[in-house]
C-alpha cells in the first residue's frame, strides 16, 4: 500500500526555515538565531493572510485564543523579556500592551483575564501588525554582545508554540460558524483535489525492547525545560500498531456502541461524554450520507476520508477506544524510546515549509521499524501524566513560569501534528493536554505488551 | 438656574428623520412611508461609520448583540416578514441568513443560539451591507398595493430599537476594554469640550391629580402592540421630582452606605448585590480623583458630572435609593397620566438628528409642569412589572412573538432615553427589562404620595 | 353532580382551632389570644408526629427547610421578639440558637446560611421539642399588661405558614425518596379508600361585574402587612370558570403537545421547560398504566384522580395551559372581587380541624356564585406580579422584613390549598411564589372577559 | 525527643481484630476468614454508636457519604457478589436496596443518584441494622465449599475502606455545624485530656539508595487489584524526612505568605486557591488567640497541636508546601521503597483495636531508618499520579469496577491514617484523590534528592 504524504497540492509560500533546518556552517551564531527568528516571526504573519480583522479578534471558547491575541502575545514576550532589559534605549510601543497580553506570568504582574481577549476589538490587527513590525526592527539591532541567545532561542520555539496554537484556535472558531468559512493563508489559491478515500492497512504491530532506558533532551539543541534532566527509566518489552487508529477504526467503535458502553470509560471519561453529550470526534457532523468533518483545509467540509488518522479526540476517548481494542496506551516513555529508530527528516520534507498546515495523512514514511505517520501527523496520547523528570528545576526569573506550573491534571501527548510548524518536532518534546481537550490535532496509536 | 440640552457640541450628520416629524400633507402615505423606512435604514449604516469589522462582530456578554448582528436582523425582518411573502419574484439574499439572523421567532424555525452571536467572524461587515442594500433596493420596488403598511410601519420602529440596541451594546463592549476606546459616529470629527461640573437642583414636587385614567394607546399613530388595549385604571394624588436623581444624589447614597445597608433592599437586591459585588453604578471605576464612567462619548473615560441624570443602574439600585431617599418609584400609570402634560416636542428638537447619541443632560425644557430632562434623558424604572394590558392579544402571525412572550419577570421603563432614536419616544411607549439589568441608559426619577 | 371534600376518612386529631373560629364572647381577649398562640403551636408538634429524626432533618432542596428548623424557627420568633425583649427574666434557651435558626431578619444579625439547614443534625429533634416547651411555658407567664398582642398574633400566623411549608417541605423530600414513603401524622391510623376516579363537570363560566373595586385588607381581624392599605382598583367586566383546572384537563394539556409548542409559553417559561426538561406537573411519574402522583396522604404514590384539581404546577404552566385553553388567568383583584360572594364558611369546616392535610378534592362547595373548591383546595396562581399596594409601608422594626423584601420577581397566588392550617384563609391573603417554584399546592382557575 | 502515640488515653472498645493480626495456625482458614469478616462488620457497627439516626442520614458534601449509607453498601456488596450467588436459597432482604446502594457499578444496574444519598430519611438506621444483621447471619451460613475466599476478602477490605471514609463523612458533617459536635463511638465515654503543646522535633533527612527497585504487591496476603503486577522502576539516590510537616511548620508557611505567593503554585493549584479563598487548611478556624482546628476527638473543636502533623490539606497545598521548603514531595515509588524498611509492626500496636481514631500525633515509633509516624498518621500526598502499573488488569466482573476505573485525574497517597482501620495499612496500599479534595486526614512528608 502506498500513501502519499502531502495530501492537497499547495501553491508555494515563502515562510521561515525553522533554526536546525539551515546549513550554517560559515555564519555566526548570532547572526543564524538572528534570521531564524525574524523568519519565525514572518511565519506568524503569513499565518493571518486572508484573515479579517474580525477573524483575528473573537475568542471562541476560554481554552482558545484570538490570533490577534497570539500574534500580539508572542512579540511582547521578545519586548518583555529581551529588548526592555537588553537593548538600550529600546522605546516600549505602548505601555498599556504590557497588561494586554502577559499570557499568565504572575512575577510580570497583572494581566488582562484570559476569558476576556475575544474582547480587545482594540486594537486593531494593523495595529498589532506594527507592533509586530517595531519588534522586528528593534532586534535587529540587538549586538551579538547584549543579545540573550538563550532567550532568543526561547522566544522562538514559543512563537512557534503559538502558531500551532493560532491554527486550531482559528479551526474551533470556524467550526462554530454554520457557514463552515475555509481557512486560507494564501488568498487567491486554488487547492488541489480532495485525496481519494481508500481502506487503511490492517494494523501490524511493531516489536520494541525494554530495558533501562535513558528518557529526556540531551544534546546541545534547544529543548523546553521540562524535557530535562535526562534520567534513566526501566522499560519492559512492548509493541507499538505500525500506524496511527484512522477514521474507518473510529466509525467501528461507534458501531460498536463504544460511545455508550461505560465498562470502556474511565470514570472521569464517562461522567464526560454523559455530560457533554459527546457521540463521536469533535468537529465531526452527521449528514445523510455519514460523517463529515471541518479540517483546517481549503475545502471546508468534507468527508471523512477513511485512512486518515482520527484526531479531535479527548484522552478519555483514546483510552476508551485501546480498551475496546484490546490494547492500550504507549506511556510517553515507550513512545520516546522507539523515536530514536525513526527518522527525524521524515518530519521535515520540503514541502513542510510550503503551507502552514497540511491534511493529516497516512504516508510512506515507515522508517527502519516501519511505523507510519510518526512524526506530525496527529499528536498521539499517551498513558503518562504530565509530571516532572526526576531533578526537575524551571529556568530562574519569569520564563520560569512556563512548563512547570502545569505539571498537574493533563497528560503528555508526543510526537507533533500537522499543525505545528517546521522544525518544532523532536523526540523528547512533551506536549500535555486536559484530558477532555479535544480542539488539538489530537491522535493515538495503540501500545500491547 | 440654567441647563443645556445638548451637552457637547457635534458635527453635522446627515440622519434619517423619523417618520411623523415630517410634514407630510401632500405626499401619498406610501411613498411617505417607504421614505421613512429608508431613512431610517440608513440611520442604522451611519450608526457604524467609523466602526471596524471586529468592532461590529464581538458579542460582549450573552444580554448584548453584536453590530453586525443588529444590521443583518433588523434586514431579515423585511426579507423574511415583508419582500419574501409580498415582493413577487424577490430573490432571497443568503438562504443561510434565515437561520442566522432569527432572534427569536419560534414559529419561523430554528435559529442561531444567541450566545454565539459573536462567533459570526464571517459574513463580514461588508457582506451585511451588501444584505442591506439589496434589501434597500427591493423594498423600493414594493408597490403600493403589495405593499403591507402595517408591516412595513413595525419594521422601521423594530429597526429602531435595535438601533438603541446596537448603541448600548457597544458601550457595554468597550466598557471592557481597558484601552476605554470611545465610540464615534463621524470619523475625523473633533468633539466639543466637555461641559462644566455643576451642582444639581435641589428636588422639588411636581403634584398630579389621582381619579380614573385612560391608560394606553389611543391615536392612529403607530404603536407596539403592548401598549393596548387602552383601559382605565385607578390612580390616587402624587406627586414626581422635577428632575431625575443625577450623579452627586448617587455619591451621596454611596457615602451613607447604601450599597451595604439591606434594610434599603428588596431580598433578590440584595442577593444581587452580593454576588456580583456592586459598589457603584455599571461603568463607574474609582480613580485617585473620585469616579469617572465610560459615556458614549467622543470624550472616553471622564470624570462624573455631578449634575447628570444617573445611569446603568439596575432596578434593585432604583428601589433601594428611592427608599433610602423616603420616597418610592413611580408605578408607569403615573408616569404616562403625568406624560400627558409634558410637550413631547421637547423630545424631538433639532439636533436630535445630528448625531446618534447624546449626553444625557438635565435640559432646560421644562414643561408646565416643570418637569425637567422627561423625555430622552435616562430610560426611568418604574414600580410596575410588565404585565399585559386587559384585554392585550398580541398580533397575529410570527410577528405575534414580538413583546407579550417576554412579560415576566420583567420591569416597566418609561421615558426613553439619550440613546433612542428620534421618533421612537412617546408617551404610552413601555421599554421592559430585567431587574437586574443596567446596560441601558437606566435611572430613575422619584414619587410619593 | 356531587363531590365529598373530604376525600379520606380520617381518625380524629386534637388539633389547635385558629383564633377566629372561637366564640370568645366572653372571654378576655388576652388569654384567648394566649389559648389560640399555644393550640397553634400544639398542632405544630402534632405535624410531625410518626416522622423520626431524621425525617425532620434533611433539607431536600435549597428551596426547602427542614422540619426541625420549621419547628425551631417559629418558636425562635416568639423568644427573639417577646420573650426576650418583654418577659422580665425571660431566660433564653440556648444562645447558639439566635444564629441558628434566624431565617432572613438582617436587622438581627447574622445567621446560618439557608442552603445548609439540612446539616444541623444537631440539636436532635427531641431538643427542639424542649425548646418548644421552654418557650411555650415563658409564654404562659407573659402578662396582659407586658403582652404585646400584635406581635402575639403576628406569631401565631407565621407559625402557620411555616405548617403548611414544612408539610410541602416534607412531601418534597419523601418525593426524591424512591420507597415514596408516605407521610402519616397519626401512628397507627388506617387510612380510609382512596376516592373512586370520575369524570369532572364541564367547566361553565361565572360572571362578574366590574367597576371601582375596593381591595384590601379592611376590618379589625388579623392581616399581613401586604394586605394593606385598602385601596380602589378599577375591573371591567370578567368571568371565573366554575371549578379549577384538574388532571383530567391537563392530561389533554399533555396529549396536545402543550409542553413541545413553544406558541403557547411565555419566552422566560419557554426557557424553563427546555433547561429542565418539563414534560408534566412535578411529582408525576409514568408508570405502565399511566401517570402516578405523590400526594401527602397515607396512600403514597397512587393513579391520578381525573377529578381533582391539578397541582404542583408552576405558574410558567398556568399560564401557558390557559393560552393553550383560549382562557387566561384572573388578576389577584378579579379573584379578591369574587371571593366576596364566596361563603368563607365553606373553608373551615369541623373536618378541617381533624388532620393537617387533605386530597384536594373537588366539593360540592358551592356559592352564591357556584364558584367550587374556591377555599383551600389548591392555591391559584393569579396574573399578577407581587407589588405593593399604593402606599404600603412595612411594619417598624425587624419584622418589617416579613413580607415587603420580597416584592420581585414573585408572582400572586390566591385562595388556599389543601395543607392550609385551619383559619389562615381570607379573601385578602396574598401567596407569592417565584413563577418557576411548584413544591407548594398550586393550581389555577381560569379566567376570561 | 520523646513522643506518645495513642494521644489521649480511650476505654477500651471490644473492636474486630483485623485478619492478618490473628494468630491463626490452628484454624481452618474459611473458619478463621468468616472469623475476620464478621469481626469487621461488627466494628462497623460500633462506629457508630452514639450517634443519631439523623446523624446518619445526612450527606454534607456530594464527595461524603451519609454513614447510613455506609452501612448498607458494604452490606448490599456481600448480598450481590457473595450470598446471592453462592448461598443457595438466600432471600434478598429488600430488592430495593439495590438500587438504593450500589455504589458506582455500571454492570450491577442503575442505581441511586450519589448526590441525593443524603436523601434517604427511610430507611431508617434501625432497619439498616436489620439488614446487616439479615446479611451477617446468612455470612455464618456459608459452608466451606461455597464460599468464595477471594470475594470474601475482598468484602472484607471494601468494609475496612468504608469505615474509613465514614468517619472522615460525619467529620466533614460535624465541621459544617456551627455547634461542633464532638464524635463519639463510646456512650459516656469521657475522654482523658488532651497532649500539652510541644515544639516539633527539627526535621532531619533519612538517606535511601537508589537502583532497580521492585515495586508492586508480591506475597499470598490480600491486596488490591491496582497494588499489582510487581514490577521494576529505577530510582535515583534519595532523602526523606523523619517526619511528617506538623501544624507548627504550616503556620510558618502562612507567615510568609504562601497562600499568597502565586510563584509556589501549580497553576491549577492557584486558581483553586483563589476561587474557593483558601487560607489555611480544611477545619481551621481562627479565633482571638490562633487557630483552632475540629478533630475527630472527644474533645471538639480545639487549639492547634504544633508537634501534631498538618492534615486536611490538598495535594496543591502540599506540593505548594514543598516548594516552598526547597524540597519536593516523594514519588510513592520512593515511599514504598523506604517503606521496606520501616516495620509494619508499629502500625498495629494493640491500641488500636481500642478506637475507632485517634489523633494523628508524632509517635517514638521510629524506625531503623529513624523514620516517624511513618505508618497510619496522616495520609501522605507523593508525587505520582494514579495510574495503572504495567501490565494492570482489573478483575474480572462487577467487582473489576473498583479501582481501575479511577486511575485518572487523581493522586497517589501512602501510608495510611489515623482514622484508617487496623490491619489495612501495608506498603503497597495505594490511596488516591483528586488534588483538590481534603476532608481526609491528609499531610505530607518533604524529600529531596
């Protein structure tokens, strides 16, 4: 069988190269964050791109942010931290942005109440567009002696966080609009054809060696804190499916009754989907002729494709759905073990560069272990609370409120989705969810012993 | 002592005139109408010069709509209830719009939830507009003979509610706002200076003779159907304050205690008061200097201005001060049988036109009763629940789901105020809200017996 | 066609006779009054006579209080107000109970909050019964010189309010109890059959003139404060249908959709219906056969009677069923005007005094006007929001806080139910309840013009 | 420094010896496992001695349970899973109480809400009593072969876990009664005096080493289906403090402020911080002259021990703690480590079978790791979340429904309480609550690296 990764045929968009993506050989470090920093910052622009100021504003739901809000939160992060303490004489482009967009960093001080930015029509997104632009300029004229390259690198790897964040920010607001308005970041292109549905592989699993096994970031590339202190863990053997759980496994569990039968349900879970009234994936839409769903694509809505990975699930329904396998969850530390056999340049192909999100699709990729669609297709849950490693510390001062304080009530997810941005995914990057947050490209792959 | 109605000083807006201030003699009544229809249409676009796209979209609180919204239903009204049924061969705009732009009518068929009204980032602005001028251009094509006056008579006064609306629903929303943008009408317009700080008047009585009084709607002019049958009721002598209670009567409520004190408060009142934690009028924020409030004002955040009319207090605030003060609401019988001295050509003067807002200042159009600021100042609570007149149907058809599905729980305003449009203020019309509510232009103005 | 007000055969109970239903020609008016202030509070211990403790313990509903706190509270009110302040020497029971089982007074001072009266599993109950006898002794003492006899009488008929909640109280917790125990003040009482179902009468409609009606509390016997002043309402011409509402006419309610057509409901109702997901009167239960209901009688849960008047409805579903009828309902004025051609005598028969319930049943009852089970068969809900009357002013001191605080949002109800105490029906007594609350015996009689 | 461990001195309460304290070498282990069933049943019955039938009706909190409640479900968990299947011709004692006592088993059937457990004022205690005496007769019926050993002992422990949370249930109850009732199993019982005030011991760190380390259930005796499989986890060298954190440390860390110092929360931790006001652990109250605290003692509400370990906390208060001390809370794979180490032996001595609590008071009973009130003071909160060891499988059946399902959202504690029954505290138990719940006697011990 074979899949092909791209999806949709994308018209050409000149966005950033991610840091490590670049051939640096003869320039100086510096001058490298330097550009790989103002190529991420463009990237978020190019993001809004046939986007309305309106678009850019509302807040559909808390857990969401407007893209204004990201575009505007993320260039106050380099002004804060970097350009205010750093670069003399650096003018600060409007005091009152200060309370606006602090995200939650208590030791900076008060902040606007994350529930109330869908409110800020004011400013406008021009507005911001110039902030953006007097950030920009103003880093450019940071010297190689007063940069902070550490806090350089941070504020990159947080832009692109938040770009990731932009896009299914924008994807939820879309999906509450009965029109089922298409995301676009390139007006006036015309997407290709829809991928034809085919029948997905039968799941094969792939045999894995336990042992001590050394867990978390080790080398001199940028890492997140919470992906350190590298430590050992005792692993016993296990096997991971070859390929992601798609949608025609899905529409079997419905089948099935998944949704109704609590024996399958955490408690938590079940208390959930009684609750909320949840009777398949978020985004999904029952229409004469089965399921539909809004991907962040130019086609609106569509249907399902059958191969494509089941995303817009909660932890609660990926666990329920290994338990009515009869499989289970990898735990984070199982997923990042069998990482180390597969090609990390799978993630990265050309075309990743091309367009800001893609359809996550099944593709050749299998690496020496064959698994498939490992790296950014789905973020995959996995059986592991969000806790800290062994000897944990957050980084001093105020960035130090970033990872750390969250370390409790979510669970780690692996591997990075569609949409998160080139250069963002690497084996030891732990991302952590609520286990009922669903509006992520959200996955899973199913684990036995 | 002397008072200026007008307050600050405004440009010129060229706005639709309301439909009996014209002097009609020689016109046909269709013609006539259908002018008065248009012009006020076009109010409603000119109430959003100077507005962004977002500006119009955000809905700030479940109560509130936002502008788009108020522009595209108050054009459904004349699709759904006037060209669709009486234009032979109109073409529907959006099939889509029916079910956006429904506020409520149950018997038209199932509608957008009114909580995500502010999720519609598309259609934008422009597209609405483009809905009011198509429908604009159709309602010019309705003959005199397929045209049905009676509807079309409902649609520009239900237009101009919601122009009330749409003015009070932006105030709410760039109240949270912590940049305090002020709203303006006229872009490129310098507002006048703010007018001077003065003390009030001392309260005076105003006497009215009690006896059996016609109450309600009696002339060929329009009216809601709420405001009929007209039917007698029994009235005992009272007495009204010439003036309503303004700012510095409300500070001093605030220094007796007043907000603390439960014996001035009715149970729900006081519950109220303690949950939401209400120290003060809505919009009113403590500087080093004392309070300032967020008018609708060219001007922004400004100091109080001791001799306004009080506004954006709820019922319970009402109840409570007139307690506090040793007198009592007035009931709405008492209200209107008093109204009928008041010359409601003070309601209507001149500059009424000229800008969509005004602020609400104790004018010099006392009556020959003296009672000063009666019409157009401060929407006043009275001691009435809004209950059907005996007799009330409501009127047949969708359109029957206008105003008697909502009388309960509800209390009786009378008056209009600086934010109603010209030509939708008289004597027998009953404004209706929750007593809780305060995102009108609410005060009140004091009786006993 | 005949009907039996009585319903069941009941043993015979000694329980207080209320203060006007003696002959006391030759009686000093102290000790009667004294004489019908202790058999009131007789009766009250009756009530829970068979109940255990913790039957009168649990709060089942914030709405709700226990029936130790009922038994508690009333006797609280005769030691906070004339015990304490008026019996030299007086010697309060137990400090902590001034806190304890204060209901609402502010003007005393702080008090435990409603919602947690139902944790106070101590004092026992047999505590509270000693309260009860300390207090009921100190009032012996009290002297015709210290005795304040309104304050006196006030307390008696407040305590017979808190009968009949703590009787409707009682019927809530044992409704949400799926054993549906049965309450039963007798111990060892065999319960007479239950009546035999029968078809109701036709309802047939009574006229009534109108004109300036005079309505109001206005002789020398006991009235609340809301009863007052008297004061002149105009009516025009209306009629009352001859019977209340019964099961039988709402089981056609049901089988017309009337609780799926959105036409039929005031917005607030509609609203209601849709959150909670009302489909019939509370209580109801489907079984195989058809609806069931808990009534207070020895029976439990037992089949409908098609001929007794429905009940546990909530004003929403009074109104809406007399749109659904073609009717509407009566104004508190209309039902006060009529009650005067109603023998008042037909409320207070011998039986009335025997057992502190009764089925509400239909009774050949009636009038002058054949208006039947006019008195004490169910309490009608009235389209009248509960307002002062033109002049009102609370009794001075704390027990002003009676019944003016709670004059919003609650709508009048007339006449009297089926766990009324004997004596406390009047044609001036005004019931009010918020218009979604349906624990009580509420119903209602159609009205037209 | 010398410590007490039994507090206050108890009459002795003829109490159900726990199974595995039994000298049993010449029993036949059916016999001797009966033996041990209705030795614990008994002591459940003693429980609640002294107490009301109200006391045991009422449910203060959706978490607690009314011990009536308790009482029948433990019972109603031996008819379903062991009489009605195995005993032949068992008569169900009511077929109700199925419904009304499952607890949570989907497979079972429906069953009662948990929220309105509190609601079941019938059946009273007595007839509860009457059950378990109805159930512990036919227990003594079943003969040797039919008997199923595992779900006996399973009966058994489920009854021990219950005895627990319903003295922390009636604590919670008690502390919500403005009385403050004092507990008491014993009659006229009267309490010796309690501790004098001490200044805690210093706390000192107790060195472990590290490597593989087998964790998990490993022997023939009883122990909980999550406990298994044993299984290897590898852990880094490591310190744990000789004691628990006592009352005297908290109030250094109220001092300084740390219910207000956002930098020590979690941030799901300070936002329940602020949105429930938490100040000070559960059951504090302060008074003039500090705070006082409500135990499960004969002595009510009281002053706060300062050597006494700190109790009522959430798990956010003791990893806040923990920061706060420049230390962390141990993962339970640590605590069970340790545990091997400190002898059991100290957590049964015979006291304990001589009441049902006792204060949670620091004990000489150090180890010879020098480890104290290491067993059965406080529950201890770790750092790990409650998740499923490798390989987990519940049991098959209904009774699988027991632990595995909670296995989200909730964090493990060891160790045991003062309130948790003789004989169910081993180094494997693994307790578990959501991080914000604290009406269990929970603390924490400080480790660090």
């Amino acid at each position: 069988m074979s899949f092909t990764l791209e999806g949709v045929a994308m018209p050409t968009l000149d966005l950033a190269l991610p840091l490590h993506a670049h051939d640096h050989s003869h320039e100086h470090p510096h001058d490298h964050l330097l550009q790989a920093v103002l190529h991420t910052r463009a990237r978020s622009v190019a993001l809004v791109q046939g986007l309305s100021d309106a678009d850019c504003t509302v807040q559909s739901m808390p857990d969401a942010s407007p893209a204004k809000w990201h575009l505007a939160h993320t260039t106050w992060f380099f002004e804060e931290f970097i350009l205010a303490p750093h670069l003399p004489g650096y003018r600060v482009f409007d005091p009152a942005f200060r309370y606006l967009f602090n995200s939650y960093y208590e030791t900076v001080g008060p902040r606007h109440p994350r529930p109330q930015r869908g409110l800020l029509t004011r400013p406008p997104l021009e507005q911001i567009l110039a902030f953006r632009a007097h950030v920009d300029a103003a880093l450019q004229r940071l010297t190689r002696e007063a940069a902070p390259a550490s806090l350089l690198e941070l504020g990159l790897h947080h832009e692109q966080q938040h770009q990731e964040l932009l896009l299914t920010d924008l994807l939820h607001l879309f999906a509450q609009n009965p029109l089922h308005p298409a995301y676009c970041a390139m007006p006036g292109a015309a997407p290709g054809p829809m991928p034809a549905a085919q029948n997905p592989e039968p799941v094969r699993w792939v045999s894995f060696s336990g042992g001590l096994t050394d867990i978390g970031h080790a080398d001199e590339r940028f890492a997140f804190d919470n992906e350190s202190p590298r430590h050992r863990v005792w692993l016993d053997d296990y096997a991971l499916a070859q390929r992601p759980v798609c949608n025609a496994d899905w529409l079997d569990f419905i089948a099935d009754d998944g949704y109704a039968t609590p024996a399958l349900w955490l408690a938590d879970g079940w208390r959930w989907v009684q609750e909320q009234n949840i009777r398949a994936p978020a985004y999904w839409q029952t229409h004469g002729d089965g399921f539909h769903t809004q991907t962040m694509s130019l086609h609106g809505l569509q249907p399902l494709l059958p191969q494509a990975p089941v995303t817009h699930i909660s932890f609660y329904e990926a666990d329920a759905y290994a338990r009515w396998a009869g499989a289970r969850l990898p735990t984070e530390f199982e997923w990042e073990a069998a990482s180390r056999r597969q090609p990390l340049s799978s993630a990265t192909p050309a075309q990743f560069a091309d367009h800001p999100w893609r359809l996550p699709l099944p593709a050749d990729d299998a690496a020496t272990d064959g698994l498939q669609t490992f790296w950014g297709g789905v973020w995959e849950w996995t059986a592991s609370a969000y806790l800290p490693y062994p000897g944990f510390h957050p980084a001093p001062g105020a960035v130090g409120e970033y990872n750390g304080k969250f370390m409790s009530g979510q669970m780690v997810l692996r591997g990075g989705s569609c949409a998160t941005p080139p250069g963002h995914i690497r084996p030891t990057y732990r991302n952590f969810f609520y286990p009922h947050q669903r509006w992520q490209f959200t996955g899973l792959r199913l684990a036995r012993a």
